[in-house]
C-alpha cells in the first residue's frame, strides 16, 4: 500500500494503492491485513452500499485485487485500535541462536538451517521451537514471519520461512502445488540391491499410536511417492542415499525406507534397535533437509543449500563418504503411473470419501439434526 493503515477512525475518504505483495488477495482478506480495526459486517455492508471502490467501480468481499488498483475506504467504520501485536521477549541466547540458524534472507523470505532436535512448531510440552523464535526475525513495525512448511523435529536442514502474509500465500502454494523442490541426505542401515528407483507405498496414520507414528496402508493411505538414489556404501552396513519427495506426507521418507528394509540411521522410531549403527557414530537421526528450490514472489527462484549438523558430518567422515560426490541435483516429473495405480488410487479415495461421510452423518445424528435427503430421482 502507498498510504499506510490509520490507527485512529477516521473522519475522510482513504484511498490505497495495491502493492505486490496484496496480488491476488480477496478484498476482505486485505482488509483484515491492513485495516483489521474494521469489523466484517462493515466491510460486506459497505460493499452492499457502493461505498467500496476498486479503481471506481463497485467491489464485492470475494472479488480479488490487481497490482496497482486503488482501493476507496468510505470515513468511519472503525472499532478501537487494538495496535500491533507486541513482540514476543527473547533471551541474548534465542537471539544468538535464530541468527546461527539464517542462510540467507530475501525481501519475501527467510531462510533458515534448522538444527536437529528443535521443533518447527510448539506442542504439548513443546518449549522450544522455530515458530518461538521468529520474533528476532521480524523489522519493527514490520508483519511477524511465519512458517510455510515444517521439518520433523529430529531431521535438520533447509526451512523456508515468508517475510510477509503475500509472500506466504505465495510459497504455500509452490509447496501445496508440488512445484517446490526439495532434495534431502539421510545414511541407511544396509544397502539397498537398486541403486536406483522409486517408492510408491500409500501411508496413512498406524491405529493405537494416536496419530503420532505413520505406516505404509495399501487399503486406505493417502498416494506417497518418493525417489531414491544411493550415492555411496559402507561396505554392507551403510549407505548415503539421495531422497526427493514427490508427495507430502508426514514422515513419509522415514516411512519409506523403513518399509525397503533400510531404516535411517539413528530412527529408532521406524526402525527399532536395528535403526543404530555401533561404534562411535551418534544414535541422532541422519537426515538433512540438503536443499531447496522454489519459485519466489516477483519471477525470482530461490535455490538454497544447507550444510550438515555437526553429528551428520562426524558420521560421513566416518564412513568414508565425500559430501563433493553429490550436488543434491533434483530428477526430473516421475513416470506417468499406469492404468491400473491410477485404478488403486481412485478406489482408496472412494473409500476415504465414503469413510467421511458415514462420519458427517453420525455427527448430524448425535448433535440431533434431520438427516439430509438426497435429490429427488
């Protein structure tokens, strides 16, 4: 915006220019960016009115606005300021350790090398995390950063973090949409007999876990695909292995290679006692978020890469694995799946909708309400 958000109602006719940064957003969602003092019932009454401009022509709420169009707020309308959101108090030692974590900053993102053993977000019992610290990130007077995608808590490495709310629908969708790029490190118990391949195994969460552990449900998971490739051995004992997710899903490369018969090193979540290597390599687990492209606001592309925790590089020295023999290089779209996968994965879908709905309609009988009717055949 060219004008900036008045504090105090206001007595005239204001007038914004949208910035490019607000491109593509609904009017109600830049009010509540902007002028958040100005309830929802005033907006949708004012455009009901007339009294809402958009480079002089009536608006609705849902209509989305232009780069550059100018924005006309009728006078008034405003409930109490309640000011920005103060910033949260950070120790000397949060500070120093959110300014170890940045790689690089841009004027849409920020890019951080999340550590192993600390969370992106807080939980039950969850002190310390990312989103906790991003307050040493934000400008003063500036939008707080926020998260756009999260990494396990034990797995290091890239994390991509939005400067400002358009920056963040932006970057969520890239990740949403597939289009975001990521390339990941982990060292494997054993060696798998391909080098080289795909892993297509459906996961869905594992019943009696309450939700905190995944596996691979041939019946009813959400479609996962992720492609491997091995860069180097340890004899029979290990490998490092290249892994790039073609789907989304919770610990899906965990899942993955636990379900090959190769858990990661140092997941004894997914792969039990097996998962550790004896000696003195770290029970930590071994998998980096290595790096990251991503298209950015403005036809910009980010391509990020994040340098090993200190327990990774002890490990791959070890093992006699060189970091130089990979530059974490993303493949190409995976084959188109066939007749029959495309067959199994529409069959799982019906069964997940129809599982959806036999749970609406129990909602609807325990809360009391009428039974909804069909069409009329």
């Amino acid at each position: 915006m060219t004008e900036a958000a008045p504090s105090t109602p206001s007595s005239t006719v204001r007038q914004f220019t949208v910035g490019p940064d607000d491109d593509g957003v609904r009017l109600d969602r830049w009010f509540r960016r902007h002028l958040p003092q100005i309830g929802f019932a005033t907006i949708s009454r004012w455009a009901r009115t007339g009294q809402i401009r958009v480079d002089g022509a009536r608006a609705k709420p849902e209509d989305r606005l232009t780069t550059g169009q100018v924005v006309r707020v009728p006078p008034g309308g405003d409930a109490p300021a309640t000011g920005p959101r103060p910033q949260a108090e950070l120790t000397d030692e949060q500070r120093a350790e959110a300014a170890a974590m940045l790689i690089t900053r841009t004027d849409s993102a920020l890019v951080l090398n999340k550590p192993p053993g600390l969370a992106t977000q807080g939980g039950t019992g969850m002190r310390q995390h990312v989103d906790g610290l991003l307050d040493a990130y934000a400008d003063e007077g500036a939008p707080r950063p926020r998260l756009v995608h999260r990494l396990d808590k034990d797995t290091s490495g890239v994390l991509l973090v939005a400067r400002t709310p358009g920056s963040a629908a932006f970057f969520s969708k890239r990740f949403s949409g597939r289009s975001a790029k990521k390339v990941y490190w982990a060292l494997v118990i054993g060696v798998p007999d391909v080098y080289e391949g795909f892993i297509d195994a459906p996961i869905s969460k594992q019943p009696g876990t309450g939700g905190e552990k995944m596996h691979v449900d041939e019946a009813e998971g959400q479609a996962a695909r992720t492609r491997y490739r091995v860069l180097d051995r340890a004899g029979n004992s290990a490998a490092w292995v290249e892994l790039q997710p073609l789907t989304g899903r919770t610990h899906q490369l965990r899942v993955h290679m636990a379900a090959i018969g190769h858990p990661i090193v140092g997941d004894g979540k997914y792969g039990g006692q097996a998962a550790f290597l004896t000696g003195a390599v770290s029970r930590k687990m071994h998998l980096h978020a290595r790096r990251l492209i991503i298209d950015a606001p403005g036809g910009n592309k980010l391509d990020v890469t994040a340098d090993l925790p200190e327990h990774f590089a002890a490990t791959m020295t070890q093992l006699g694995f060189d970091e130089k023999a990979s530059n974490a290089e993303p493949e190409g779209p995976p084959p188109e799946r066939t007749r029959e996968e495309k067959k199994q994965a529409a069959r799982a879908h019906a069964k997940q909708y129809r599982k959806e709905r036999r749970g609406e309609r129990r909602g609807r009988r325990e809360a009391g309400a009428p039974p909804s009717k069909g069409p009329r055949r």
